[in-house]
C-alpha cells in the first residue's frame, strides 16, 4: 500500500458527461501529480500541483481541469467524455518539488459508453 | 528530449532463472531514472531509482538495476525469478523538475 488513495475505483458514464477523480497524497507529500493510461497511449503525464499550486502541464486535454485543496487533496474534473476517455487514471505523490520517487494510487478506471 | 526506451514488450523466465528487463535511456545533462512495477488491477509501485553514485542500485524484492553511461542503459535485473514477479515493468526516466516520463512497459512472464 502506497499510502496514495484514490475515489472511487471505477466509474461508468456516458458520453458528454462530466466527472471527478478524487485523490489524497500521502501523508505529509505536498505534490500531487495526475496520469493517464491508455492501451494506444501508455503512461501520460497530465498535471502535478505543488502545495496548491500547478507546477506543471503535460498532454491535458482542455476538457480536464485538475485542482489542489488546502487539505492537498486534489481533484481531475473531465467534461464532456468521449470514448478516447476511457482509460485509467493514476495519482501520485511526492514529498517534494517532483525531484525524486513518485508514489502511486490504485488508480480509477474510467469507462465511457 | 527525455525519453526511455524498453526494446521488448515481453520477456519469459523460468522460474528459480536469472532475469532482465531492458531500458536505454536519451536524456540532456544527469538522468534520473527509475523503475516501476504494475501488478494487474494495481497502481503503479516504485521499485528502484537512479539519482548519481554506484552504477549498480539495489531495490525492492531483491531487484537490482546496472545504470551503464556509455550504453545509455539501465536494465533491471534480479538473480533468481519468482512467479510473484509475474507482472508489468516500467523503466522512466524524470524530467524537468516533475513528470515521469514512462517507457511502454515490458511485460513479464515467469514460468513455474
């Protein structure tokens, strides 16, 4: 267990809907950082947050928005879902500033019909 | 730009064998790089990382990684394959100061 959380495991929408990811880092990591895989697009860095703020942007499409509470936990909103959506969604944290070893969550695996 | 390589999508041991996982590596300036391992239905565990020092880095579960600069190389290896190694492998490399950037993965397999 990395000690990463994430809600809920799997999620079933439609097409043209919106949902949230929810992720809570580990205890005392100040970054939190968003990916995506896919079998055509393996592993992808979408967005990290460092202490509430964004640090970095990846391939996040403009349909997904992410963002970090005072609590650090953090949120990945995806709107109007196509299929191309469907895929798993990992969080992960960091103590630091993304220098070293990233902690991972069980992930959310997304389904779009 | 960073990038990390893994030349087989899959790699079979038997049991008890040697094994290892390739990764070749083209970054600018020092690379970071690591290695993860995917169980099915399962997030993403850090198994080992490169940062600078000894060439060879000992991990988790009695992996080891050789980080070779005039290869460009840094293949996971372990002495003896359990079948609980059974599962995906990803080599990354870090770039900038945040993202992971991620190999395709190298999937193994473990024979009784």
């Amino acid at each position: 267990d990395s000690g990463v959380t994430q809600t809920p495991k799997h999620l079933i929408t439609a097409t043209g809907q919106r949902v949230t990811l929810r992720c809570s880092p580990r205890s005392g990591d100040l970054s939190v950082y968003w990916y995506q895989q896919s079998l055509d697009q393996g592993l992808q860095f979408l967005i990290q947050y460092y202490n509430g703020e964004e640090r970095a942007k990846g391939n996040i499409l403009e349909r997904f928005s992410a963002q970090q509470f005072p609590d650090l936990h953090s949120e990945l909103n995806l709107s109007s879902l196509e299929l191309g959506d469907s895929a798993l969604y990992f969080c992960a944290s960091s103590g630091d500033d993304g220098l070293y070893e990233q902690y991972f969550g069980p992930g959310t695996r997304l389904t779009v019909t | 730009a960073q990038s990390v390589a893994q030349p087989e999508d899959q790699v079979n041991v038997a049991e008890g064998n040697p094994l290892t996982v390739k990764c070749t590596y083209s970054v600018s300036g020092n690379p970071y790089l690591f290695w993860y391992v995917q169980y099915p239905n399962r997030g993403l565990q850090f198994l080992l990382k490169y940062i600078t020092g000894d060439n060879l880095v000992k991990g988790s579960y009695g992996f080891e990684a050789e980080f070779n600069k005039s290869q460009t190389s840094f293949h996971l290896k372990k002495p003896s394959a359990l079948v609980s190694d059974s599962a995906l492998y990803f080599c990354a490399v870090r770039k900038g100061f945040q993202k992971l950037v991620f190999g395709t993965g190298t999937r193994l397999l473990v024979s009784p």
